[in-house]
C-alpha cells in the first residue's frame, strides 16, 4: 500500500499567471491552457478574476462549461456582488469552486482597507457564509497571511472554518517568506487551530525572493496538503511557485516527501510550451525541467558518464517530463507519416488540414536548413494551431539598406484575391522601414511595445522566432513569426498583430450592427 500523501495541484496559471506583465489571454487562449491543464492532471484550475471584467467572466463561465472532472474555480474578493459574479461563471462546472480573499496583515489592514481586526473577521466570516449558501466548496485566503501577526492569523482560520471554508489558503503575497518560517506558519496553524482538521491547509508562494518553491515544499513538510502554483511558474511581479518544478520535485525526492500528485508529468513540457507561446513569456534556456538546456550536456566528463549509465549526471529522463529521447530528428526526405509521429510525440494533436499545412512547411524548412530539430518542428505546429484568419497574408519583400542610408523596403502583401504592393523608404532600420510599410499597406497604425528575436534551435542556419506586441486602442495584442529570415519572421509577426486589431475591429462592428438593427 502507498504511504505517500495526496497533495492537491491547484493551478492559477489563468488567473495569477495571467496577471504577469504582458500575458494577458485571450478567451480561446484560456479555453486552449484550460483544456492542456486538464490533459496534465490539475486537480483544481482557478480560471479567472469573473468580476474584473466581461472577458474573464466569460472566460471563467466557458471554461465552468466545458471541462469536466477537474474543480474549476473563480477568485471573488470578500463581497457580495464579486462573490455572486463568480457563482454566475463557475456554477455550471461539474465541480466549482468559490475562492475568497481578504487581507489580514497590519500594513494592508492600515493602509489598503483601514479596518480593524474584528472588522476583517466580520467581513470574512460573512463573505465565507456568502459564498457557502451558493457552494460547498469555498476556499478563503487571509492575503498577506505571510506577514500577518499569528495570533490573528489563527482568530481569522479559525472563523473562516466555522463559517464553513473548505479550504484555507496561506498566501505569501509578496513573496517575502523563508522556508523555515513558511514552515512555522503552517505548523502553528495546524497546532494551535482547534477546527484546521476540517479543511485542506493550502500554499500559495511568490517568487520575489526566488524561494517560492522552497517555500512551497516547506510548506508540505509541515503538512500544508494544496500548492497554488502555475505553468513556467508565471505570475504577478516575479512569478509564483513554478508548477513543474514543486512537482518533479516531490517526485524525484520521494524519500524525503513521501507524497504524490496526480501530474501526468510527461505532459509538462508540452503544457509549457503551450504556455509559453501564448502568452509570449520565453521560458529562460536553464529553466528547471523545462528549459532548452534541463537536459544538455555540455561537458565531455558529462557526456562520458551519461553514455556509460544516463543516472550519472541525470536525476530523472527526459521523457519522464516530456522531453522525446533525440533531439536531431527529420530531414528533406523524410514522409508525412514520420513528421506526424514526431508531432505527436511531441505533444502536438493535428488535424488532417492542419498536418498537410505544417508538413508543406516543413518541406519549405528542410530545403532552406539541413537539419530539422524537435523545436523547429514544435515551433511549426504551434503556428499552425494558432493561427490567427489572415486579412492579409505576408508574400514577399526586397529591401535595400546600407549603414548610414535609409532603408528602402518593397512589400507585396495579399488581402483576399487582390495583391497589395507598397514602397517604404523610411525608417530607423530595416525592421522598422518593414512595420511602417505593414502599417501602410493595412491602414492599421499600432504602437509597437515589445519585440524580441530568439533562435528556435541551434546553428547559423536555425529558424528565428519573433514576437511582436502591440497596442491598439488601450488592448495589446501579439503575434508571432518564424523564419530562417529573421526579416521575414518580423513581417510576420507583426502582421499577426494587424490580423488581431482587424479581427477584433470585425467583430466590434457586427456587434454594432446588431445593436443598431434591433427594434
Ligand atoms: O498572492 C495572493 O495573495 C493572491 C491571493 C488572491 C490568493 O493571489
Ligand atoms: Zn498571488
């Protein structure tokens, strides 16, 4: 018989995660990771903030809607109508939860909500009670619990439990805590609160201090029983306690946690990919389990050691987390069936269309680049699954520059069965002269706020991957390109974004137009 404990995966990637500068989604984005998240084995998805607005409420309510079997969860502060807007989202899931929070620390008690300490027992007794006559289950977060004096910490759980939380939740917002005090925290709760038996003693870290998963595991040592976390360890400021990492740790150190999830953890690196490529946050090469290099190795005595016996130098496989055992895989001669078996190991589901796209693509590739990698072909079937209805589609462009000149760019786009030729010759370089041309072509006039080049994978020949953010109207939206022409890949990022604004525009006119036609 196992002797491991139980822990509860609860993931925020949706609604902490979300709230990283940048990363905002969008609904079929969410309903995109809500699906992955659930291919993964989180026990509890906490889909969004339904008050905040239209979108997360609608997100939230989709997401309630669709996924069955895993809890879904909405963030409510403590008041009636944030409380009855994230009942309106989550009540059509199978199993939904109520999350509530209130902060309980003397700096936010002074200064944020002037209110006493009896005053926030009040409010979160009566927003646990609120919350309770909708749901059975209700998780309650003391915000600031980390900084908050301990004696009132225990006053404040132990009314939350009486009024009927299910689940309490120990927030180190500001990500201030040490392990050892983490560890304190949950100890003194568990020892001093006379009701805790009754509910699930949760965590949820920030990673100011880089400690959020430290803190995360302390936490588990001293009996906490749910770890908040999110995908790339993604959220407010520095992040939260990133998911795969307090997973594979309490897997690969068994001996010291006794204790299991239910992860699928080879599906880990392809959620984070996912992740990642949506929300436009690159996962840093030496990330922890799934960053590029996890798994490198880059010293000869290394390489030695692995190929007389991989535990050498190798802690857990690579495919335990979703890495595929090569990484040099196809090239100009290889068919249709093997790229769909690689897709597949990979992670990637597509459809016949979708495969006959990505497999021209990848003929294009193997002409342009000798070597075709398992990123360049993640990088291929994550475009074509995200694609965005092109107005415009890229063709071509020629351009002159020279140091000290103007560069001079001609852009051929198509929009519809009419071709679109534009000249330039402005700009402060060539990737400058190309947006302005975009914006001419389109009539679409964006302020670009972010633009990064990274290598898919490896070689003077490697694809280059651009991401590209923009605002329009107070919205920002992003898009994404990939070339061997890292020229090409910023036209096409770029013009991902205009296909946004215009896709956007559409749908707010027809909206429009609705309204104005009804009597
Ligand atoms: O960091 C925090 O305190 C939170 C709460 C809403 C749980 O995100
Ligand atoms: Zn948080």
């Amino acid at each position: 018989m196992s002797q491991n404990r139980r822990i509860i995966i609860f993931d925020t990637t949706l609604r902490d995660g979300e709230q990283s500068p940048g990363a905002s989604m969008n609904l079929e984005e969410k309903l995109e990771v809500a699906q992955a998240l659930h291919a993964l084995g989180v026990d509890v998805i906490e889909a969004g903030f339904p008050i905040a607005s239209r979108g997360d409420f609608e997100a939230v309510r989709q997401i309630a809607q669709v996924i069955r079997g895993t809890t879904i969860c909405g963030l409510a502060r403590c008041n009636a109508q944030d409380i009855d807007r994230a009942w309106e989202a989550v009540k059509h899931a199978e199993h939904p939860r109520i999350h509530v929070f209130l902060a309980t620390s003397a700096i936010h008690r002074e200064f944020k909500l002037r209110m006493t300490k009896e005053e926030i027992i009040q409010r979160a007794v009566d927003g646990v009670k609120r919350a309770k006559s909708y749901c059975d289950d209700v998780e309650f977060s003391p915000e600031d619990a980390a900084r908050t004096e301990i004696d009132f910490l225990c006053q404040v759980v132990e009314a939350v439990i009486r009024a009927g939380a299910t689940t309490v939740n120990i927030p180190d917002t500001v990500g201030y805590a040490v392990p050892e005090q983490m560890a304190r925290v949950i100890s003194t709760l568990r020892n001093r609160v006379p009701n805790i038996d009754q509910v699930v003693l949760s965590v949820h870290c920030h990673n100011d201090l880089g400690l959020a998963v430290a803190n995360s595991l302390a936490a588990v040592q001293a009996g906490a029983g749910q770890i908040e976390c999110t995908i790339n360890g993604i959220g407010e400021r520095a992040g939260n306690c990133s998911l795969e990492e307090v997973v594979m740790a309490m897997k690969v150190r068994n001996d010291v946690y006794h204790t299991e999830t239910g992860i699928v953890t080879q599906r880990l690196v392809p959620t984070s990919r996912l992740v990642s490529s949506i929300t436009g946050l690159h996962v840093q090469r030496n990330k922890a389990i799934v960053g590029r290099n996890a798994f490198a190795h880059e010293a000869g005595i290394h390489q030695d050691g692995l190929l007389k016996e991989p535990r050498t130098y190798e802690i857990m496989r690579p495919e335990d987390v979703g890495f595929t055992k090569t990484d040099l895989v196809l090239g100009k001669h290889s068919g249709r069936a093997a790229l769909a078996d690689r897709a597949r190991a990979l992670g990637y589901n597509l459809t016949g269309e979708q495969l006959n796209r990505v497999f021209e693509q990848f003929k294009e590739l193997a002409d342009r680049k000798k070597e075709v990698y398992d990123s360049d072909i993640a990088a291929l079937c994550e475009q074509q699954l995200r694609r965005v209805p092109e107005k415009w589609q890229f063709v071509d462009y020629q351009i002159h520059c020279r140091t000290g000149q103007t560069p001079r760019v001609r852009l051929h786009l198509r929009h519809g069965q009419e071709d679109i030729v534009v000249e330039e010759s402005c700009g402060d370089g060539p990737v400058d002269a190309i947006f302005l041309a975009i914006e001419k072509a389109t009539g679409i006039h964006v302020m670009c706020r972010d633009f990064n080049v990274h290598s898919v994978s490896v070689g003077k020949d490697a694809q280059g991957e651009v991401t590209v953010e923009v605002e329009y109207q107070g919205q920002i939206h992003r898009g994404r390109g990939i070339s061997t022409d890292s020229l090409e890949a910023s036209a096409k990022a770029f013009l991902e974004t205009i296909n946004r604004v215009a896709l956007l525009s559409q749908g707010q006119q027809a909206a429009q137009e609705a309204a104005e036609s009804q009597p």
